[in-house]
C-alpha cells in the first residue's frame, strides 16, 4: 500500500462484495462450488456476492432470541448428538407480560452436528400470561397482524421456522401461529396458541 493510500474498510459487506475474499469462502464452506465460482464471469460473482451478503444480513436480523429450557432424545446415534426435541422460551419482543415454549424437532448425527442437516417442520407452540399485558396502539389497530415475532434457522440457508402474531380485537386474545418457511416451498404443518388480554 502507497503512503498516500487511505487503508480500506473492512466488514462484511466488504468482505462479501470483494470476490477474492469470497473465493477462499466458497472453498472451505462450499468445496465442490469452488470451482464453479471461480469460473463465473466477474459480473456472475459480484451478483453472487451482493446474494450472500444479503441472505447474512437476513439471517442476523431476528426478531427474538430464545432460550433452551430441555431437550428429548428420539432417535440415537452412536458418535454424533441424537436426534431430539428441543423445548425454547422467547418473549414477545413487542408486548411484555407474554412468553412462549416451543418444541420443535431437531435432527442430528454429524451433519446436525456441524450445523448443515436440515430439521424437520414438526414444532408445537404454546403462549402464556407471564406479567401485566399492555398491547401497543399498533397491534390494537391490527396494522401488526402477522408480525414475525420469533424466527430460527432450521437449514443451513433456506428453510426456516418462525412465529408469528394475531390480534383478535373482537374476542380481545393474541393468537401465535408457528410454521415452516423456505424458499421455495414451505410446510403446511402448523400449531397455534392463545393468550388471552385482561
């Protein structure tokens, strides 16, 4: 670097838009894809590039963090975590007073191990009273019906699960709705909870 060179920035918008940077990336994560991005012509991997740094921008954006209260063995492996069912917390992000338990199915063995299995749809949802329920004017008005309140990662990229939010003004109760997302096509498998405000 020149004296006069002002050093350059670095982040992860950097780091993903610099295609000799994603090369090396390609070729630890995605060994048998390295080959085939190397061969992309420069405007193919800018477009890439501008792709994965969107998708990590995605996937850093959650709503809600969980917290792991227990897990259930189902299915046994003999040197890799077992598949299980792991029960989480998370709070309304939006309206204190309500958390939620879900259960969901994890899948394990090496790949689940190392975070690339995906983890199947199944999943159970129920909401409860925790503190004294104060809905904000946005959720009264129903302009946040449908809100995503909670969203894991069920696959390494495009299958998620998430959560989300109802206000039944007329009955005066918060309905969840948990199900699976992904690209392409999702799951119609789903469970609903309800919490009553009084």
């Amino acid at each position: 670097m020149s004296v006069n060179q002002a050093p350059r920035p670095f982040g992860w918008g950097v780091f993903f838009l610099n295609t000799d940077t994603v090369e090396p990336f390609f070729r630890v994560a995605f060994p048998a894809s390295a080959c085939y991005f190397r061969s992309m012509k420069k405007q193919h991997r800018i477009r890439v590039s501008i792709w994965m740094c969107a998708c990590l921008v995605l996937l850093m954006a959650a709503p809600a963090m969980a917290e792991t209260i227990g897990t259930v063995d189902t299915v046994f492996h003999m040197f890799s975590r077992d598949d299980d069912i792991i029960v989480e917390a998370f709070d309304d992000p939006d309206i204190p007073g309500v958390t939620c338990y879900l259960s969901r199915a994890r899948k394990g063995g090496i790949k689940g191990m190392v975070g690339v299995a995906e983890d199947p749809s199944d999943a159970s949802i129920e909401c409860v009273r925790t503190g004294h329920i104060v809905l904000p004017e946005a959720v009264k008005s129903g302009s946040k019906n449908g809100v995503r309140v909670f969203k894991k990662g069920t696959s390494l990229i495009f299958k998620s699960m998430q959560v989300v939010r109802f206000y039944d003004s007329k009955r005066n109760v918060l309905i969840y709705l948990v199900y699976s997302d992904r690209m392409v096509e999702g799951s119609p498998k789903n469970s609903v909870s309800c919490v009553r405000v009084e």
